[in-house]
C-alpha cells in the first residue's frame, strides 16, 4: 500500500476549503481538475469502458478544454442552447452530461444553486462547440478515421479484459452500448490526427532542454529526502457507521503486541508481514510500502519512520487507522537530478508545452471564424482558461437548423 496514494490510508487529509469563499476563476481551475482527475482515473483503471486512445491527446484536449462527452449527436425535440455555423447544439446534450458526472461524484456534486453547477453546464456546452469545430475541419482537409482503425481501437479495449463477457457486462452496468464505445473511439482517434497534422514541425533544440533544466533544477528535479520502509499492520476493526472504542483498540492492541514479542523473539520480519499484516497490498510484498518523504504521510506515523535508522524496527505505533510496527530499510539523501538523468522527461514535457500551444492556437482560430449563436442565457466561454468569443443573445431559434444525427462523414472504408 503506497502511503502517498490519495485514497490509501495514513495520508494526511487535506482540509477541503468552503466553496462558498471561492471566486470565479478558482471555480473554473477546480471544474479543470476535476475532469482531469476524471480522465485520469479513467486511464488507470482497465475496466471502464471510455479509455482514451492517446495519452498526449487527454493532456491537449483538456488543456484545451475539449472533454469527450457522454452524449450522442442524435435527433431530439429539446430546446436549442447554440448553433455552431448553424447545426444546433441542443439542451438534452448538457443535462444527460451533468447526470453522467452526478453518477462520478455521487456525494459532492454541486447543486443548482450552487455556482459551480453553471460552470460545468458551460464548460460541457464549450466542449460541444469545440468537437463540431474539430469535425468540420477534418472533413475539410480530408482527414478520417478508417473503420479498421475503429476495430483495432476497440478490440484493443476488449483484450484488457478476461472474457468479452465481461466486457459487455461492463457497458450493461455502464449503461453504454457497443456503438456509443466505437462512436467514442473514432472522435478521439480523428482528434489524433488533426494534432499529428498541426504538430509535425514541431523541433526540440538541446539548447531549449538545458535552459529548461537550469531554470527548474531546484523545483522540478530537487529530491527530497526520501526512506523506503515496511509496515504490519493491525486495524482498528470498526463497524460501519461506527467508532473506535476501547474495546476495538483494546483487541487491536494484544493482536499487534503479540506480533510485537514474536520480533523480539528473533522472527523474521518480513514473514511476520506477510502472515499478520492486515494491510494486505503491502503483506504480500513483506510489508514494503516503497519510498516515501515528507508530508506523505499522518504525522504519528511519519514522525517515527524518519527517526529510524536503516535496519531499525519502531516500537508500537498507534494512528487512526490502527497499529504498526515500522521498518526503515533503506534511506536516501536529498539531491538534485542530473540533466542526463531527466532529459528524456525534459524533452517530453518540452514537446507537450508546444503541443498543448499549438492545439490551443488552433482551436481559437476554429472559434474566430466560426459562427457561435447563444439562444439562451447559458453563454459558453470554451473552456476553463476563458478563451473570449462573441456571443449573440437571441430569444427565438433560428429558422433553419440542423441537428447532427450520424457521425459518419469522417470514417471510410
């Protein structure tokens, strides 16, 4: 168990600030992290279904403020919010969005009232402006997406599972349909291909590289100091909805006690971890948690691993999730990267930089020769980083608009 995880034990909880005293612009940067953390999330787990084909395309298209939705382009009867050079984007696309990020964040979604549910109504209708751009001038510089790209894409998601059973028992339990999956893969692998195009002259110097390191080897590439340690563990076994008593220390208490006296005795501790340790993804390691410094973990537990030395075993160590006894087995010292060491990254991080430039770029020329039409008093500000654009108010819809009910014209034979 990594102690740096966010969603693992013994981390230090961040106190959460009151989004009340929050103002526009923080709102905006914490709807961006959000669905960064969504896409992310998404990428590290195998079985959910809307896997992005492209790594570099999740970092420029959320730079960028395109987030791949969860809506169809399809036909429907609900109120027109805009038309994009007169194909209607229409209100069903942003509500069926919201109750797909009600279901991702069950217990703190915003309500209506609150200020950060317009700013995700807005973002979502910037994302729908932006892939109807993003698709017309694919089909303007003839590029598309082959339905054997679209296979390979897909069978790639179905071979990360055990059966394709499960895999369809996932969309089942996603609500999703296989056609939706492919619907998916093909927008992003054509997003792939429009940023191929707009980034093929792209040149990294070794001059821009060693500047980037001169200028960041005291932040980026500090290492603090770090020790690798390894734990047993003896929780606190409370009830649902319950809370620690005397009675459940008490039990926890003689179990990590005896575990305590075995080591005493001359047992080994590794085994001990694997046979006792009630944190089970480090149990089967021997108890090895891996590196950690610093601020990654609850100060009770913190405070005596970095007062151990290499070799050394802790006494009993209480925390709120239980008992540990700690073993520090190896300790390194503060250092500084060598630029031969993180070149490979600096380039990497250079080339998303231009990257994430270009893309930027190209979709504010795509906004300023387009026709934006705001029908109702949701006005799109396309995206988080507040691209400015002209907005229209206008009351009535127009007399002629067209809804997209196919996603065809970008995929050949």
């Amino acid at each position: 168990m990594k102690l740096k995880d966010k969603n693992k034990n013994y981390r230090a909880n961040d106190k959460e600030e009151d989004p009340g005293k929050r103002s526009k612009k923080e709102r905006e940067k914490i709807l961006l992290a959000k669905e960064k953390e969504l896409v992310k999330s998404r990428e590290s787990k195998r079985k959910k279904i809307l896997i992005i084909v492209s790594g570099v395309v999740v970092v420029i298209a959320i730079a960028a403020g395109i987030i791949f939705g969860l809506f169809g382009y399809r036909f429907d009867f609900s109120k027109t919010v805009a038309t994009v050079d007169g194909i209607a984007i229409k209100q069903s696309e942003i509500d069926n969005y919201i109750e797909y990020l009600k279901s991702i964040y069950p217990t703190n979604f915003p309500t209506e009232s609150d200020p950060d549910y317009r700013i995700y109504q807005i973002t979502i209708l910037d994302t729908s402006i932006q892939l109807r751009l993003l698709k017309k001038y694919a089909e303007a510089n003839d590029l598309a997406v082959t339905k054997k790209e679209i296979d390979d894409a897909y069978q790639n998601i179905v071979s990360q599972y055990p059966s394709v059973a499960d895999f369809e028992k996932d969309l089942a339990a996603e609500k999703i349909t296989t056609a939706f999956v492919r619907s998916e893969l093909k927008k992003q692998l054509l997003t792939n291909k429009v940023l191929t195009k707009l980034a093929a002259d792209i040149t990294i110097s070794d001059v821009e590289m060693q500047k980037y390191y001169q200028d960041n080897k005291n932040s980026l590439f500090n290492v603090p100091e770090q020790i690798r340690i390894s734990h047993i563990l003896i929780k606190f076994n409370i009830p649902s909805g319950g809370t620690i008593t005397d009675q459940i220390k008490t039990e926890a208490l003689k179990k990590i006690t005896e575990v305590n006296q075995k080591l005493k005795n001359g047992q080994d501790f590794a085994e001990l971890a694997k046979a006792n340790s009630e944190d089970t993804t480090s149990a089967v390691n021997s108890g090895d948690i891996g590196y950690i410094s610093k601020g990654q973990t609850v100060p009770e537990f913190e405070n005596v691993a970095f007062s151990l030395k290499v070799g050394e075993v802790s006494g009993i160590v209480e925390t709120g999730y239980g008992y540990h006894i700690i073993k520090v087995t190896d300790h390194k010292d503060p250092y500084i990267e060598t630029y031969d060491e993180v070149k490979d990254t600096i380039k990497s991080s250079i080339q998303s930089d231009k990257q994430r430039k270009i893309w930027e770029d190209f979709i504010k020329s795509l906004v300023a020769d387009a026709d934006i039409v705001y029908l109702t008093d949701l006005k799109g500000t396309l995206g988080p980083q507040g691209v400015p654009i002209t907005t229209t108010t206008n009351t009535t819809e127009p007399a002629t608009t067209t809804t997209e009910t196919t996603d065809q014209s970008t995929e050949t034979k």
